[in-house]
C-alpha cells in the first residue's frame, strides 16, 4: 500500500458565472493550475447556493440559484499550493477560498509517460 | 496578498428527497444559513450514493439512486458556526454533519454595498 | 445536541471512465464500502477537472472534459476508513485519494430498524 505524503486542499467556492479575461473564471483558474502543472483539479457545480453578495438580496429565493455556485478542488504539496494562491488572489474578486492539509496518496497510471 | 483567518467548514451529507416543514430539507438548511447571515453555502448533488439507512438494503443496488445525495458546504467563523450547529442538529434526522477547521480567505465584490 | 466523534473523511477523485473488473470505478468503490459496512458513501461528478495524467495533453483544452471527474467522499471512523484503504489502494489505478481527520455527527432514522 502506498506511503501518504503530507499535502494541502485548495477549495475555492466562486460563482458559474463570474469572468476573468473573457472566460468563466473557473475555467480561468482550472487552466492556470494545469499551468503551474499542480497535480490536478476538480470542479463541481451544484444546483443552489449563496454567497458573498447574497445577504442583500435575504428576501428573493430566486436569487439563489441565479448564479449557481462552483467549487474546485485542487490537491498537491504545500509548496505547490503556497507558490498558486497569489494567481488565486488575483483572480478571485468574490468568493471563498479554504486551505486545509491533507494526507494524500497519489495513483499514476503505468500507461502515462 | 490576503491574509487568512481561521475558519470551520461545516459539511452535511443527506437525501434529496429528506423534507423539512414541507421542503426540501437541503433547500430548507441553506435558507436558515442565511437568516443566520453565513457568509455562504454550497449546495452538490451527487449522482449516486449510500447513507443511514442503507445497510438493510444492501442486496438491492437500484436502492442506491432512489435517493440522491446532497452535500452542503457551509464555511464561516467558528463561532457562527457553533452557533448554527443546534440548527442544524434540529432539522437533520437522517445524514451525516462533519466539521473540520480550515483557513479561509474571504473575497467580496467592491460592487457590493 | 449530539456529541460528535472523532473520524476520518476519505475522499477519493478518479475520472467517470475509469473501469474496475467491467463496471465503473467509483460505482464499484461504492459498493465496496457499502459491502465493508461504512456509514455512507456520497459521489459526485464534476463538469470539468485535470488529474494525473493530464501533463502530456496540455495544449489540447477539450481532453480537460473528455473524462469528466468524479470526487467520492467516505467518512467514518478512523479504523473503518483504515481497513477500507487498502482495497481502495487496490482498486485505483490513477487518481488521488486524501485522508483528513474531521469531527462527526452521525443521525439516523428512528424508521430505519
């Protein structure tokens, strides 16, 4: 069985249809990680959610799920995500971004080069 | 660069079709989330899973679609997150509630008043 | 309230193709869990991601979603996540598996017997 290594999630909840250079900014920050050759991404896009604007607009539920919240999860060594967070800062204007450390097993297939 | 504050990610795990007071339970808990003024919650919903009740069923495998899973990530202060845990607790009677600490960085639109 | 427990949360990210003996990867990592008795098992599937074989396709945007990813979250307690490891070590060929430890509330349906 493989040996963990001692690693950090990068969690970054932003909104479907926030932009960043003319492109959604998830897709932004997807490709700028691949970039930065961290070890990989993931997004989810979930069907409801509110976040940092929501509180003035507490009295429309349709609010919610107009912008419909994404979250990225991007795994790799504490170094790899120290030297990606200020890309991360400048990208998001609004939005959530957690760190938190991790113990990961990484599984490459033989196949790849 | 932001600098992070120490923060709790709360994170429930239920049935779509779990009703609370007539509505959907997940829709119900992120609605409170913000009554409670959370800075925000995310709402994910899987294509397959199992949960409480599952063990009585584990010859059937259509069983485990029938009800879709629902995640809620809500990440705010440790305080008002202990604060809306009893809430919580109130209305999940079948799931699984995890809290974790995290760092958090929080970014919110200028636009915004 | 309920008294949390100590536990672990395994997450799993493995693409939606992959294959374990002719059915899908995650579905069949599910039904482990669900055989190994573990409290629940949540999937979820992600519109775009990059895992560990995407270095040497950089250049070619659509491959990010040809494989679309899959994120499985497992918790329970320390033991049982252990004693589950080693066939998800088995089971995965490519991917990323981490382990975090978390503070757990379990509910559970008085209907359920």
């Amino acid at each position: 069985m493989k040996i963990p290594e001692q690693g950090y999630l990068l969690r970054i909840y932003v909104g479907e249809s926030s932009q960043w250079q003319g492109k959604p900014l998830y897709e932004a920050i997807v490709l700028r990680a691949r970039e930065m050759h961290l070890a990989g991404a993931t997004v989810l896009r979930g069907p409801m959610g509110f976040g940092a604007n929501s509180r003035v607009h507490t009295a429309k539920i349709l609010r919610l799920s107009e912008d419909l919240p994404i979250v990225i999860d991007i795994v790799d060594s504490r170094e790899k995500i120290d030297a990606f967070l200020p890309d991360v800062d400048e990208m998001v204007m609004e939005g959530l971004i957690t760190v938190e450390s991790v113990r990961v097993f990484k599984y490459r297939s033989s196949k790849t080069p």
